[in-house]
C-alpha cells in the first residue's frame, strides 16, 4: 500500500512538474511569436515607405528647363517689321456693302515685311497716323496674317513681304480726319506698332518697346 502511494505521489508530481514546464514553453512561444509579429510590422512599413512615398531628389540631379521670356523688347518697330505705304484714298459709305462700309473710310494700301528670322502666324497692332509734328490724328488695330491663303501657305515665312489694306473710320467732324483725307503722304507720318508676335509653332510674344 505504501508503494502504491508513494508511486501515485510520484505520478501527480511528475504531471504538475511537466504542466508547469509547458506553460512556461508556451509563454515563452506567444513571446517570440509577438516579437516576431512586431518586426513583421516594421518591415511592412518601411517597405510601404520606400513604395509611396515620393522620392526626395536632389536640386542637382533636376535639369533645368530654361524658359524663354514671353516678352520681345525691342527698341523700334523696325526690328520686327519693314512697313511702307504705298497709297491713301477716301471711300465713301456704300449701302450696297453696308457690311463692311456703313461709314466713310480712309484707305491705306501698305506693304509689310517680315523682318524676323521665324515664321509667324500672325502679327497684330496698330497702325498711327501722326503728323510732321508727331501728333496723333488717327489710329486703328491691324492683324496681319495669312489665314485664308492655302495656296502660298498659311505662315509668314521669315524675308516674305504682304501687302495690306488698313481701314481707319472717317469723321468728318473731326477736324484730325479732316485733315488726314487732305493730306498727302509726304506730310503725313504713318507707323506700325507690332504689340504681339504670334508664332508658327504656337508661341505668343508681347511686344515691349524700350529706349
């Protein structure tokens, strides 16, 4: 009986001995396991940094782009164009083109020169007509261009030479009108002032003029 007991004794002890050391494993485990877990988490985090978020470069490896001024200063309307007038007439009102002739107008028939070394789409500005004095009497826009002229091509290439017609509305009270329609070309100062340089590849430029 005492052997049996000492042998049950034994028995129970050897179990809790055991119990006890495969908790302590466990325990030991879930600790590895959450370790493990954790740096699991880091390594996704850095590798979800280096994927998404932007990459910082250096102000050396970023070529620059130079950007061209949108602004031409030039000195003198001659840089851009050779403008010369090759005749002034008056035309009175029509009724049968009121369209375009509902007033009295004075008529100037110009050539134009393009004197830049690309080809323009357009050049717009504004024609003055000024006395020997340089005073203002009259002045109106221009848009010189090509735009309905398929068979020549529809830019103005660099050398080319257009003619115009430029139109200034008359008043025949306006004693400045008055005195431009009597006027011969020889008293009469006439200019083209380019204000922008529409060019052939898309380009605009705004005009500055400068001294």
């Amino acid at each position: 009986m005492k052997k049996l007991f000492i042998f049950f004794l034994s028995i129970s002890f050897f179990s809790f001995s055991f119990a006890e050391n495969l908790e302590d494993k466990v325990r030991l485990l879930e600790e590895k396991v959450k370790k493990l877990e954790e740096r699991i988490n880091k390594l996704e985090k850095s590798v979800y940094k280096e994927n998404v978020a932007p990459k910082k470069e250096s102000v050396e490896s970023i070529p620059l782009i130079k950007q061209e001024s949108p602004v031409i200063k030039v000195a003198s309307p001659d840089e851009i164009v050779d403008f010369k007038v090759l005749k002034k007439k008056f035309e009175k009102a029509s009724l049968k083109e009121s369209l375009w002739k509902r007033n009295d107008q004075i008529v100037l028939k110009v050539q134009i020169k393009n004197k830049l070394n690309k080809e323009l789409s357009a050049i717009i500005g504004k024609v003055v007509i000024l006395d020997k004095k340089g005073n203002p009497l009259m002045e109106t826009r221009l848009n010189v261009n090509k735009a309905l002229n398929f068979f020549s091509g529809m830019t103005i290439k660099p050398g080319e030479v257009l003619k115009y017609k430029v139109y200034f509305e008359y008043n025949n009270k306006n004693p400045k009108h008055r005195f431009v329609k009597e006027a011969s070309l020889d008293n009469l100062v006439i200019k083209f002032y380019p204000t922008e340089i529409d060019f052939a590849d898309g380009t605009k430029k705004q005009v500055e003029y400068v001294r």
